[in-house]
C-alpha cells in the first residue's frame, strides 16, 4: 500500500490532459452585481445533486486515499506480462477531465434545479488546475423558487372526470406549492394507476399533460393538468373504454407436458382477476407475484385478449412446473476452538406433496469432531446425528380467514419436527422439537410477521460421566445453579411473535417470546404439587417459565458511490420467573464475536465485569439474561470484489438476577457505563454477490473484565497483541 501511495497517479496521463481530481457541487447565491457568496438552501441537497455529474474523480479509500488509481500506475506499459495486466485489473484507470462531460454536466444540473422549481437556476463551471490535475466546481445559483397560483383539473371524459371528482381529496398538486417536476409526474403516475386499477385497460400516463402560464415580473404559476380523449385516426373523439374481465383459462407452459399440477382451488386463490370484475393492473400484479411464490411454479405468463366487438378481457393463465423433487449433499469441515471435525447433510426436497405448492424438505445430517485437552473421560470425541423434517404451506392453514385476506396476504404456514443427537466425552444429549408457525406480509409492504403459534422442545440428558458430574454438577465446592439447570431434562413449551421492517438503507427486526405460562396456570388450576426445589412438572419433567423479547436496528448513511456508514443497535432482555430461576442454556444471551464486539472472540466478553477463571466451563459462565450491542462501521469499496471497513464496537452481557458463580455480572444502572466493552478494528469483505466473506481484525479498547487497572482496563493505552488481539472469520455482514 505505501509502495503504491508513493507511485505517480498521473503516470497514464497524456501531455495536454488532465487527472480529474476532485468534484464538487455547491450552491452560491448571486449578488446583485453579479458575484457569488456561498449559500445553503435548505431543500436543495447537494449530495443527490452530484449523481448528475457525468464524470466522477477516482474511487478512494475510506474517501481520503485513491489507492485504486495509484495500484493501475504501479503497473508497466507492456500489457502482455501477467503482473501489468493484473495490477491494471485490480486497480482503476486514471479519469481524464473531458469539457464536453462537463457542459452537458451543467445543463443537466440547471435542468434538474429548474424540475425543483428554480426556473432562474443558472450553473458556473470553475476549474483549478494544479500540475496534471484539475479540481472541478460546480457552482449552482439557483435563484428563487417558483409557487403554484391557481391549479386546474381539465378532464376531457366525462365518465373520468366524474369518477376522479370523488378523489379530489387524494390530490397533489394545490395552491401555494413550490413548482416541481417531480411532483407532477407524480401526480401523472397516481391518476394513471388510479384508473388501470377501475377498468381502463388503455390508459397510460401519456394522455395526461400539463399547461404552465407564468406572469411577467412574479413567481407565482397558473397550472393546468389536461387529461385527453383516446384519439385515434379512425376515431377522434373517441371516449375511453371500461373493461371488465372475461373467462379465465388456465394452461400449461410446458409443450412435452400439458397437464398443470396444481390443484384447481390453488390455482384459483392464486389469482386475482376475476371473471366480471373491473380490470385492475395491481390485480394482475397480485396474480403475479402469487404464482411466482409458489415453489413448484417456475413461470407464469398471463395473457389478456379483448373479445371482439364487447369490453371484456379474456384471460389466460400459463404455467410451467419445476421438477417436484430434488436431493442435495453437503459435505463440510468444521473447526471449533481448535477441535477439526466434519459434517455431512442429505437433503430430500419435494415442492408440490398435495399439488398445492406444498413443500416437504427432510434433512439428515451427521457430524464428527476431535475434541482435545479433555483429562479423565474415556472418549475424546463428539458425535451427532439429526433428522429434521418441515413441512411448508404457501397459505394460511388456519379458520375463520377469509379468501379476500388470503389474497392481500404473502403468508406461509410450516410444520417442523426435530430430533438430534449428541454425544460428548462429558455428557449424552438429546432434543425434541415440534413447531407450527406463521409468516406473512401484505402485498407490496415493507413489514413482515411471524408467529410462533406453539414450539414444544423436549431437552433429556440420558448419560452424564462420572467425572464430569462430581467436578461440576454435585461438587459442593462449585455449586454452579446455572450449570446444573442446563444439565437436568427440560421441557419449553414457547409463544412467539416477530417484527420485521426494511426498506435498504433502515431495517428493524424485533422479537417476544414467553413460554410456560399455560402450563402453570394449568399446574395451579389442577391442585398440583411442586417439588423439592419448588417447581411444578409435567410427566415428571420441570419446564421453563420466561419472557424474552429482542430488537434490533440498522441504519446506514450512504457518503458516497464507494463509501458508507452503518449504524447497529442492539438490546435483549430475558426473565426467568414463576417455574424458572434460571434461563435455559439455548435462550441466554452471550457476547464477543464476529457479530457483536468484535475485539473479543465468541462467548468471551461478560457478563458485566466478571472474569472467567475456569476457562473449561466459561461457554456456560458467561452467558446472561441482557444483552447490548452498539456498533458504528465505515464501509468502502477497495478494488475488484474487495471491500474493507473501519469499525468500533461496544457492548456486554449481564444477569438481571445475582448468581454465586458469576461475581460482578448482574446489571446495575450506577455501574452501566464502567462495565461497556469497547473495541475497534479493520475488515476485509470479498463480495462474490450471492454470498459475501468476512475477515475482522479486532482489538481491545475498554476491557471491563480486569484484574491489573492500568494495564488490562485501557488495552487502547496499553495495547498487547497476544492479549487483546481477536481474528473472525465469517460469512455475510455482521449487521
């Protein structure tokens, strides 16, 4: 990197020309003597602006270094040796400043001032030239807007006028607006879908202008939106027509198979267009999207054909199918803390089980790993084995919703059951899972819900050695509640209801769970009797009792073509209560991590300030029942598919209850602040489009966790490599 900071970024820039620099866009306002003064205006956003630039100066790194430009000048002229042609292909190409690009520049910046209702707007174009290098200016003097007087509606169709007089209420356009381009096209595409979706099949945005008469020495606008007649050569004045759907047919896509293997009332709730019913352009949308949707669906392609001499739209409906079923293999490698292992999963798909898009997958997967450093058991190795089989409905499966919700609705129901196997040197473990849940969002929303209706999970602990039972579980030295609970059969009997919104620059992702409040209700309503350690059981078998919710948000500020900044929050709260003291092992939180704070490896960081002294249990001591991550990360496009970030974490876990083996790991408000975890560090991201590698170098800043003041507490002054230092490896972004 330094070698190519230092190389001469206009290596490649011929005599006569110039390296683009630096652009700028910025707004001035006009003296009366015809100077410029810098001026802000408060609706005019300069940043949207320089995407009319037509030529933009060389990428840079972190927006301050053009190493991608200075990577091309390492290279040499002779392109037929593989290290110029790679350098070349790994950096960027010098931008050569064209005049010609920057006066149609300016036209299409006033142009763009005057569509935002500055009609005077005018451009200057100012050029610094330094050696081989030119920084470019774009000076805009917008003037002073312009204001809509007196708006009119001249409706040519009677039939229309009347039908948008009654949604004269839904306009866009009113007295006393600023006069902006974008807001009458706006007003074009809302009429236009307004009346697709109320039959006129016809109708496009074209048969909608606008007349602006301005008056001398004011600025203020008299504006007339026309809405014409279908005129046709043969046919002038000619109204537009109002079409109403016809017979709907339904065919195969596939000339070597003509059978559709659907079921007829799927591929009727799938579609939207309904014989006698006015056209509708959304309707056909909805068609659309709910076919596409449908796993055994490849295609779909709708025709609409008018019936002669009537004003009905035959329908027709083609469909291909996918193959209904599929197998896949996956084999993998795996590497927990050092222990190589490998794993395998088969999979079976089917897409269409009852010819109505049902999709049953069942997975086999089987895993094997080398544990080491274990003292005192008779078998050093891991072992699982699981089957899982789900089964997935494009449709609510439930009563009392109706066809006209069904068809507003993306929704899918899913059956799941579970059964896995684990054997470690310590311990034999075994898990059973049934769940029914719901997913669903409304047609063309940004907002997505699931419902975990009921998620039943069975935890039993058939074998635990000997060693492990007297050093842990019954050592009355130890006396670790919270290992003790998490070594003991469970049953989670859970309700759930998740949150989603995005919308590609915002997304918040929230979630509430509760479980076992119907099973102590019902132990209380039966007169049962609790046990010695005052909990109530089912079959023999304790359960959990809890809450749980979670919210997540992330937010990201784009600077400019290659650079971004992202914003990450995010807070858990759990309770233990009623039949629990202690959460489950699955539903604490912990810290550290390729996704949390990264300057501390996973499961490592907490709870509040306790220090983890037997490193052989800490995966269980330092979970917790809240968690808070915080997290701000710069983003850039380097070269190529490479990507690199700057980021700054903080956060922790801690207990809300007091437990004996986590000393300093319950959270109190007057003690917050010191227990923040803090770190920073630099990323690497290959971006290969479906899938995206991440590597994070991250470091200790505030360690909260400290035994030595000076040196532990403020790694950031007293930094030590083989102690603060953490490497992730990771596949996708963190937030």
């Amino acid at each position: 990197m330094l070698l190519a900071t230092a190389c001469s970024t206009t290596k490649y820039v011929p005599e006569g020309e110039y390296l683009l620099s630096h652009v700028k866009v910025q707004t001035y306002g006009r003296m009366p003597d015809g100077h410029l003064h810098d001026m802000k205006y408060s609706d005019i956003n300069t940043s949207n602006l320089k995407n009319y630039v037509r030529q933009q100066e060389n990428a840079r790194w972190f927006s301050l270094f053009k190493l991608p430009l200075a990577t091309y000048s390492l290279s040499g002229r002779d392109t037929t040796k593989w290290i110029n042609r790679t350098l070349r292909n790994m950096g960027e190409a010098p931008v050569l400043y064209d005049s010609a690009q920057a006066r149609l520049t300016c036209a299409d910046l006033r142009q763009e001032l005057q569509n935002e209702g500055y009609l005077d707007a005018t451009v200057d174009l100012m050029r610094e030239y330094k050696g081989k290098r030119i920084d470019v200016t774009y000076m805009l003097s917008p003037g002073e807007p312009y204001f809509l007087r007196n708006v009119r509606y001249e409706i040519a169709d009677p039939e229309i006028a009347l039908f948008l007089k009654g949604d004269s209420l839904n306009r866009l356009l009113a007295e006393g607006q600023k006069f902006e381009v974008s807001r009458l096209d706006l007003e074009r595409q809302r009429i236009t879908q307004l009346l697709t979706n109320h039959g006129y099949f016809r109708f496009h945005k074209e048969f909608i202008s606008y007349f602006a008469d301005t008056t001398a020495h004011s600025r203020l606008i008299d504006l007339t939106l026309h809405l014409g007649l279908n005129r046709r050569a043969d046919k002038p004045d000619e109204l537009h027509r109002l079409f109403r759907i016809g017979k709907v047919t339904y065919a195969s896509g596939d000339a070597a198979d003509p059978r559709i293997h659907l079921r007829q009332h799927v591929l009727e709730e799938c579609t939207h267009l309904a014989e006698g019913e006015l056209y509708s352009a959304d309707n056909l949308q909805a068609t659309y999207n709910h076919f596409s949707r449908m796993q055994a669906v490849k295609y779909t392609n709708i025709s609409l054909t008018e019936r002669p001499d009537t004003a009905l739209l035959d329908c027709n409906i083609q469909l291909q199918t996918n193959k209904p079923s599929t197998i896949s293999f996956q084999p993998e490698g795996t590497n927990t803390a050092g222990d190589l292992g490998a794993a395998a999963t088969l999979t079976y798909q089917n897409r269409n089980l009852f010819r109505g898009s049902e999709q049953l997958t069942i997975e086999l997967r089987g895993a094997f790993e080398a544990i080491k450093g274990l003292e005192g058991y008779a078998n050093q190795n891991f072992v699982e084995y699981s089957a899982e089989v789900k089964l997935g409905f494009p449709r609510f499966i439930a009563p009392f919703i109706g066809g006209n919700t069904r068809r507003q609705i993306n929704a899918t129901s899913e059956l799941s059951l579970l059964y896995d196997l684990q054997n470690r040197p310590e311990f034999h473990r075994r898990l059973l899972s049934g769940a029914w849940r719901y997913k669903w969002n409304p047609i063309g929303a940004r907002h997505r819900f699931q419902l975990d209706l009921i998620d039943l999970n069975y935890v039993f602990m058939p074998w635990i050695s000997t060693t492990f039972r007297e050093q842990y579980l019954d050592n009355e030295s130890n006396r670790n509640a919270i290992l003790r609970y998490n070594y003991e059969d469970l049953f989670i009997m859970k309700l759930g209801f998740g949150y989603t919104y995005s919308d590609g620059t915002t997304s918040v992702r929230t979630n509430i769970e509760t479980a076992g409040n119907l099973l102590n209700a019902g132990s209380r309503i039966f007169g049962q009797q609790k046990d010695g350690q005052g909990q109530y059981r089912l079959f023999n078998i304790a359960f959990a009792q809890y809450v749980k919710g979670d919210i997540d948000f992330t937010h990201s500020l784009q600077v400019d073509r290659n650079n971004q900044v992202v914003f990450h929050f995010g807070l858990g709260l759990a309770w233990p209560y009623g039949n629990s003291k202690v959460l489950p092992f699955e539903k604490r939180y912990f810290s550290g991590g390729a996704n949390s704070v990264r300057g501390w490896s996973v499961r490592s960081l907490g709870p509040g300030k306790y220090k983890e002294s037997d490193g052989r249990i800490n995966f269980i001591n330092q979970t917790g029942d809240m968690k808070l991550d915080l997290n701000v990360e710069y983003r850039t496009h380097l070269f190529w598919k490479l990507g690199g970030a700057i980021f700054i974490d903080a956060g922790n876990i801690w207990t809300l209850r007091e437990y004996e083996n986590q000393p300093g790991g319950q959270f109190k408000l007057t003690e917050f602040a010191k227990q923040l975890a803090v770190s920073y560090g630099l990323g690497l991201r290959f971006n290969f489009d479906y899938f995206v590698l991440r590597f994070d170098l991250g470091m200790k800043a505030i360690n909260p966790a400290y035994e030595i003041e000076d040196e532990e507490h403020f790694p950031i002054i007293h930094p030590r490599f083989s102690r603060d230092f953490a490497f992730h490896f990771a596949v996708g972004l963190p937030f």
